[in-house]
C-alpha cells in the first residue's frame, strides 16, 4: 500500500512535471501571436494612414488650392489648413509608433516635405491676400502640386517598407513555428516514455496546425497572398491563426487598393491632359468666326459654326469615354473643316476608311491630337500646299485588329528630333517644354496604353525632314477589347 501511494506520487510528479513542459509552447505561442499580432496590426494602420494622407496631400490639397484661386471658395471658408493638420498628425503618429528605423527615416523625408508643403501654401495665402496675379498663384501652385507629388512618392516608398517589414515578421512568424516544433518534439518523446495514447493526442492536436501555419507562413512570404490557413480548434493557436490569415487578406486588400488608386490617379491625368488640349483652338475658333462675321460671310459662318457644334457634341459625348469609329471621323471631319477655312491656301485633306468598321468601338478623341499636330507641326511649317491624309482599315483578313494612321506632306523630323520624340513618348520629358511640341502624341499615346494595355504598341512614327510625316497605331476590333466595354 505504502508503495502504490509512492507510485501514485510519482505518477502524479510525472504528469505535473508533464503539464508544466507541455504548457510552455503555448505559453510562448500566445506570447508571440501577441507580438506578430500588434505588428501586423500597426503595419496595417500605417500603411492605411500613409495611403490616406498620401491620397490628401496628393488630390484634396492642390484641389482645394485650386478652388481658391479660381473664386470657387473663400481663403476663410477652405478646408487646406484641417487637411494639412491631417496630415501632420497622421505623421506624428506613424514616428511615435513606429520602431523600424527605415520606416522613421522615411517618415522623417516626409515631415520635412511636409514643412516645405505648409510653407509653400502659407506663402501662397499670403500673397493671394495681398493681391497677386493669377499667374504668381499658379505658379505657385504649381510649385506645390511638386511638394505634394514628391511627398506622395515618399509615402509610397513608406508602404513598400512597412509591405516589406510584414514579410520579415512572417519570416520570424515562421522561425517561431520551428522553434515550436523543436519543442513539441521533446515533449512527444517524453509522452512516448508515458503514454502511446499520449503521444498520439498531442501529436494530433498540436504539431498539424504548428504544420499548417508553417506553409502558411511560407505561402505569404513568397507573395502568395490568397493562401489562408484552417483554424485548427486549438484555443493556444486559433488567435495566431486568425490573426495570420486576416494579414494576408489585408496586406492583400491594401495592395490591391493601391494598384487600384494609381490606376485611377493615371486615369484623372490622362483627363487633365485632354482637357488642357483644347483651349487654343476654342480660342481661334471663334477669333476665326467673328472675323468671317465682320467680312459678311455668311455661308462660311454658318458652316464652320455648324462643324465646331458637332466637334463639341462628340467631344463631350454624354461623358462615354467610347464612341464608334464613325463618331470619330466625323469628329476630325468637323475639326478639319474648321481648319480647311482657317487654312484655306495651304490645306488639303482627305479621308479614306472602311465601311464595315464604322460601328465599331474606340476610345474616343484619340485622331485629332494626331490631325493637329499634322497641322501645326508640319503643314505649318512648310512651303506650299499641305496634302493631310486619316486612313482606318482592318490589318488583315480575319478583321482582328484596325490600323489608323495620319501622314502629311509637310515639314518632318529630322532624324536627330525624330529619336528624341520617340524617347519622349516612351518615357515622358523632365522638362515640360520640351513635352509641349508633342503633347497630343504624347497623350493619345499614354491613352492608347492606359486603356488597351498589352494590346497596342502605341504610336508609330516614320518620318523624313522635308517629306512630311506618317503617325500610325492599331488596336484591336472592338469583340476583342478586354476592358471598357461596360463605359460605353
């Protein structure tokens, strides 16, 4: 009897000592789910702060701005000093926050941006209220519309950074499971000693999701970012489960949302570029119809009136981004009529395109930068009559793909300017002004891209000084276009 009671002892030592070992992995995975726990979810807030500042510094600031100087609010009445403040807090924050020294040094780039922002817009306030002219205010926004690019830039470099600090912490995150592993093993072998029942428990109900959250682990920090774990059932795991797999849905999320927004930003660009194409000719439209007006010619004032109506119908077109081919050739029908009169000694024309294509789709306004730059570019600039010529066909029997193409008789490229057109329409210029000789290629071209993608090259140039030139670009038949049916 005395020696089942020391049996029983022993026993009962063996299984405390037993419960004590086994509850030191759980222990020290909840202490680690924890900590990944609050880094994961600082990351997240960071990089959601750092998008939303970004997004005001970028787009709310140089609108408000903007607003101002055109009348639209009162300096009293305008929200840029709460969103600077918006801004300044969510960066004080991040630095109190946040330990990666990267990260800081980043977030400290973009405080100093920050202040020449504040700065630039004070002094912009302040000479707006002491009277400048419009000009030194766009100029000045302009200025400012810098900082805040720059500052965005910075911000993204942020969120690359805290993206890539997520990935170390999976790599700890996975460094952890093998530690846990490592330990589980121990303690199986000591349960084996014990109990084969003991082992088969343990093994069971610990070392599969240890197992599971490994891949996972390893899923993630490879960039695979759809993969998501069970949750195993285990109350010490089920938080470091949870946990791992709402970081991958919002590292996910986030990135998406990222890409969604630059795409978005490059979309409002290609617009703000349209739009800044068209005041000039609106300008010497109607300089060119009250000077019809004044000679008495009647017939001409009612048909270049006529043509310039139809050029601002179709260019508008009830805010659809597509029209049909047809539209399109009536568009730069209408804004070669305009010029014909304009241009009447030096001007001749002509239009040739396929009957059956007229109904099919396309981005629309993307020939008359190309007739216009023929125009003023080269027709302009020569000696003689100017022969224009627009051609749309089908590039091959099967009626896959149309090719639109523009040439002129006129002055040309010199192979010298013709390389740096080519290199300017690839990469874009530093200098505006260099940009501004080519601006209508350069922004059908970056339409062409944003809205086709890999199914067009973009434009094609060919030309000769003296000869003239040839602008071409082929897209798919509307049935093949991927995108931008659904805006039409």
């Amino acid at each position: 009897m005395k020696r089942t009671q020391s049996l029983r002892k022993t026993l009962l030592i063996t299984y405390i000592s037993l419960l004590f070992i086994t509850l030191i992995p759980s222990i020290y995975s909840v202490i680690v789910s924890q900590i990944h726990t609050q880094q994961y979810t600082q990351i997240i807030s960071n990089v959601s702060t750092a998008n939303k500042i970004s997004s005001i510094a970028k787009e709310d600031i140089p609108s408000e701005l903007w607003n101002i100087i055109c009348g639209k609010k009162e300096i009293d009445e305008a929200d840029h000093n709460k969103m600077l403040d918006e801004i300044s807090t969510g960066l004080s924050l991040m630095l109190i926050t946040n330990n990666n020294e990267e990260s800081r040094g980043k977030l400290e780039v973009a405080n100093r941006a920050y202040t020449t922002l504040r700065r630039n817009v004070d002094m912009l306030i302040l000479q707006m209220k002491k009277g400048s002219l419009v000009t030194q205010n766009e100029a000045t926004l302009d200025e400012i519309r810098t900082i805040t690019s720059l500052f965005s830039d910075i911000m993204q470099d942020f969120i690359v950074t805290e993206i890539e600090a997520a990935s170390q912490t999976n790599r700890s995150l996975r460094n952890t499971s093998i530690i846990l592993t490592a330990i589980q093993i121990i303690i199986t072998v000591l349960a084996i000693i014990i109990s084969i029942n003991s082992f088969i428990t343990v093994s069971g109900a610990i070392q599969k999701p240890i197992s599971d959250m490994e891949k996972l682990s390893t899923k993630v920090a490879n960039g695979d970012l759809t993969a998501r774990i069970d949750i195993p059932h285990v109350n010490e795991l089920n938080t470091l489960a949870e946990n791992l797999n709402t970081m991958a849905e919002q590292i996910d999320v986030l990135i998406k949302k990222n890409m969604e927004e630059q795409k978005n930003f490059q979309k409002a660009e290609m617009k703000a570029l349209q739009a800044q194409i068209t005041p000039h000719f609106l300008y010497n439209t109607f300089d060119t119809i009250v000077w019809l007006a004044e000679e008495e010619h009647t017939e001409e004032v009612v048909k270049i009136t006529k043509a310039f109506s139809d050029f601002l119908r179709i260019s508008l077109s009830r805010g659809h981004e597509w029209i049909t081919i047809s539209q399109e050739l009536d568009h730069i029908r209408n804004y070669l009529t305009i010029q014909k009169i304009r241009y009447a000694d030096i001007l001749n024309y002509e239009i040739d395109a396929d009957d059956s294509l007229m109904e099919l789709k396309i981005i629309k306004l993307v020939l008359q930068p190309l007739v216009e730059n023929a125009i003023y570019h080269g027709i302009k600039n020569k000696r003689g009559r100017g022969e224009l010529k627009v051609s749309v066909h089908y590039t091959d029997a099967l009626h896959s793909r149309i090719n639109f193409t523009v040439s002129d008789n006129g002055a040309g490229f010199t192979e010298e300017r013709l390389g740096q057109v080519r290199n300017e329409l690839r990469t874009g210029a530093q200098d505006s002004e260099k940009l501004n000789s080519v601006y209508g290629l350069y922004n059908v071209n970056k339409k062409l891209k944003l809205y086709y993608g890999e199914q067009t090259e973009g434009i094609i140039i060919e030309s000769e000084a003296g000869k003239g030139s040839r602008i071409s670009f082929s897209i798919p038949a509307a049935g093949e276009i991927t995108q931008g049916a659904e805006n039409v």
